[in-house]
C-alpha cells in the first residue's frame, strides 16, 4: 500500500510541481503539502485527473500553531472510491490571509469553510456565505484557537424579567487555582491528611506496635 501511495505521490508532484510542495506517506496515508494560492488547482486536479479520482471531500479542519509566523494550517481529507485510497491536503495561512474557496470544486466544503471560520477565524476568498455555523451570531472571538481563554468572554442565560436571552460579561465564582497535578494520594501526608483518618493511622501504628512485642 505504502508503495502504491508512493507513486501516486510521485505522479501529482510531477504533475504539479509548482503547486505542491511537499508530498510524504505518513501513517499510511499520502499528504501533501500545496501552496495557498495553488488550492483550488490542486482540488481540481486531485477531482478529476484519472489516475486520482478523489470525488469526496470527507472534511475540512483547521489547526492552531500560535508561535508560527502563520499560525494556521488548514487540513483537507479527500477519498477516492474508485481506487480506495485517501489523500490529504495541507497548506498554511495567517490570521489576515484568506485561503480560496474551494467551493467551486467540492459545493461540500462550503459549511465546512464557515466552520473554520467559525471556530478558528480562517478567511476564505469568494466563499458564498461565510458565517458562523456553530456559534451565535454576536459570538466574540474563535473559540478554538489556542489562546481564546476556557471561561469565553460572556455567559448566556435566559432572564425572566426580561423574557429574553441575554449577554453578560463572565463572573467567575472564585479565582482560578494553580494545581500541581498530583494524583490525591502523592500529595497526602501525615499532616495532610483528610477528616476520619486519624482513627486509620491510629490503628496501623497499634499493629505495629503489638508485632514489635510478640517478636521480642
């Protein structure tokens, strides 16, 4: 199989050599790594050219590496009925710099556009409706990027004076705690120890006490 995707590799690299990057077979599966603007080329190709045939577009997904100079890479998994393989699609992009729309090509990718979108703030270039899927419509900030802090921004709650849904600026209940990341029973000790175990500590030093006179 690895050989096979190997090939393949070989094929689209010579086909596409000024699109594609970088082509590797990684955990069994062929990745490629294309230029951001080469992206609707690419799907084109990878769609129609005969030795490929990658007619499904499984999804879409973004990842966040917040200390690259372009913090994103935007990840597409393709699938080939006819030849049973897999392929997948990777190109970079910053904060500011959209991606082409690939909707053209696959009409699929166009709800998992927003949903990077959405989640991470990925633009994409002539996409037909891009818009929040998943969050409200007054939602601040990209939920999934590394530094979008766990408590959100603002809470929800449905206000019965009101009788509507309203907004308000997260309160928490109690400051954030540093933990040291023991399990409970590393960090216990003789002066640590939880209500009603005294009686259990009593008891161990009595046993060994009475052993210690039977063995003399």
């Amino acid at each position: 199989m690895d050989q096979s995707l190997r090939d393949l590799g070989d094929y689209i690299a010579a086909a596409l050599p000024n699109e594609v990057a970088r082509i590797e077979v990684s955990h069994g599966e062929l990745v490629l790594s294309g230029h951001r603007g080469a992206i609707v080329k690419i799907m084109t190709f990878l769609r129609d050219d005969t030795n490929c045939q990658f007619k499904m577009l499984v999804d879409i997904s973004g990842v966040d590496y917040p200390e690259r100079d372009e913090r994103f890479e935007v990840v597409y998994n393709l699938l080939s009925l006819k030849l049973n393989l897999r392929v997948r699609v990777k190109l970079s992009t910053g904060e500011s710099a959209p991606v082409p729309s690939i909707t053209p090509v696959f009409s699929a990718a166009g709800w998992y556009e927003r949903e990077a979108w959405d989640l991470y703030g990925i633009l994409f270039d002539d996409h037909p409706d891009l818009r929040r899927i998943l969050t409200d419509y007054g939602f601040e900030g990209h939920p999934f990027r590394k530094d979008f802090p766990l408590t959100g921004y603002v809470e929800v709650r449905y206000d019965e004076e009101q009788k509507r849904v309203v907004y308000e600026p997260v309160k928490l209940t109690q400051e954030f705690r540093t933990f040291d990341f023991l399990s409970p029973w590393e960090g216990m000790t003789i002066d640590r120890i939880l209500p009603g175990d005294e009686k259990a500590i009593e008891d161990d030093a009595g046993k060994d006490g009475g052993k210690g006179q039977g063995a003399g």
